[in-house]
C-alpha cells in the first residue's frame, strides 16, 4: 500500500528521540523566566470548566531547565495552556506560523483545548497517557501543527509521543489511520500500520481516503 500515497520503497527518517525533552532557551532559564502576576491574578478569577482543564504538564509552575513557561495559550474554549515561547520556536519552522508577533503574555488561538493539548504534548515530547483519545482529535492535531510549522513526519517516529497516539489506533481504524500517515508523510506509522491491511481490498477505498 505504500505506493499508493507515494512512499518510497526505502527512506531514512530522522529519529528525533535524541533530542527529546526539548530545552529552553538558556538565557531565559537565567533568568527565571516566568509570568507576571497579573495573569496569575487573571487564571484565578477565570477558570475554565474541568473539562477544559489543559494537562497537568502545561499548568502555571511548568518549568523546563529551570525557566517557568511566558506565554498562555488560550484555546477557543478557554483552555489555558502554559509554554515556553522558546521551546515552540524552536520545533517550528515558519516561526509558529508567525503568531507571536506583538504577543506580550496570552494569545489566543483558533484550536481547541483538546487539539492544543495534543499538540502541546507532540511538541515538548510529552506522552500522551492521561485518557483516550480519538482519531479525529489526532488528525485535527496534526494538521494544527503543520500549519505552525511542525514538521510531523520527523515527530511520528518512535517512541515519540505522536507516533504512539497514531499507531494506538491501527488496530481498530487501520485505513483511516494509514491515510492520515500518507496524507502527512508519516512513513514509519504507515509502515507499522500496513501490517493491520493485510489482505485489504484497496478497491474499496473511497474517494476520500483515496
């Protein structure tokens, strides 16, 4: 099936394990990076429903290499994600879809929380192991982060935290899940999915998966 979304028979794909987790910037975690208190003061008279909760990993005192996150992101559900605009700036290739420009403290972004979250977590090298996830969220994620520059068929390599979330649903939706593969380039989620398409009918494909 490979052929059929362009794979080359054999292509080198570089593990981005070895770089994972990411770092911050080391002149921001001199300095202590970290939000003002007005928006401190802002989470606490605003906050979300608990099921707009983000995960744990990206909450107020979120520190990587000793710098606390300068920068909210708020999804369009109210969903408040805390990151290091150094660590996203570095995974991006079109300067996060050139976002920050002007940006002081919060921005807010078109995606939801569920799809952030999953982004988010795709982009620190984070796994995914809070609840289950669906397809679609997936899918919606990865798109998200092709549009912010994210090259995701270098992040959809093993054990990375976006080749797992796929691969988990091979098993039960292995089409969709090798066309989402081919649609983003993701070469080793579709190699490891095409043993669940063992004897399919690929002339059943339809014109969207097609």
């Amino acid at each position: 099936l490979l052929h059929l979304w362009g794979f080359p028979p054999h292509r080198a794909v570089h593990n981005m394990a070895a770089h994972y987790p990411p770092t911050v910037d080391p002149s921001a975690a001199s300095v202590g990076m970290h939000l003002s208190d007005s928006i401190y003061s802002m989470l606490s008279s605003t906050v979300p429903e608990p099921n707009l909760r983000p995960s744990p990993p990206f909450g107020p005192r979120f520190a990587m290499a000793g710098a606390y996150p300068d920068l909210v992101l708020v999804a369009a559900d109210n969903s408040r994600f805390f990151v290091h605009m150094s660590i996203l700036l570095q995974a991006s290739a079109n300067n996060f879809a050139n976002v920050f420009h002007n940006v002081r403290e919060s921005l807010h972004v078109p995606e939801s929380g569920p799809i952030m979250d999953i982004a988010l977590h795709v982009i620190y090298g984070i796994p995914y192991v809070h609840r289950p996830v669906s397809l679609d969220i997936i899918e919606a994620a990865v798109e998200a982060l092709v549009k912010y520059g994210i090259a995701v068929e270098i992040f959809a390599t093993l054990p990375l935290p976006l080749y797992e979330l796929l691969i988990s649903h091979a098993p039960f939706r292995p089409i969709e899940t090798y066309a989402i593969a081919g649609r983003f380039g993701m070469e080793l989620v579709a190699v490891a999915t095409s043993s669940h398409l063992l004897g399919y009918d690929t002339s059943k494909l339809s014109d969207e998966l097609a």
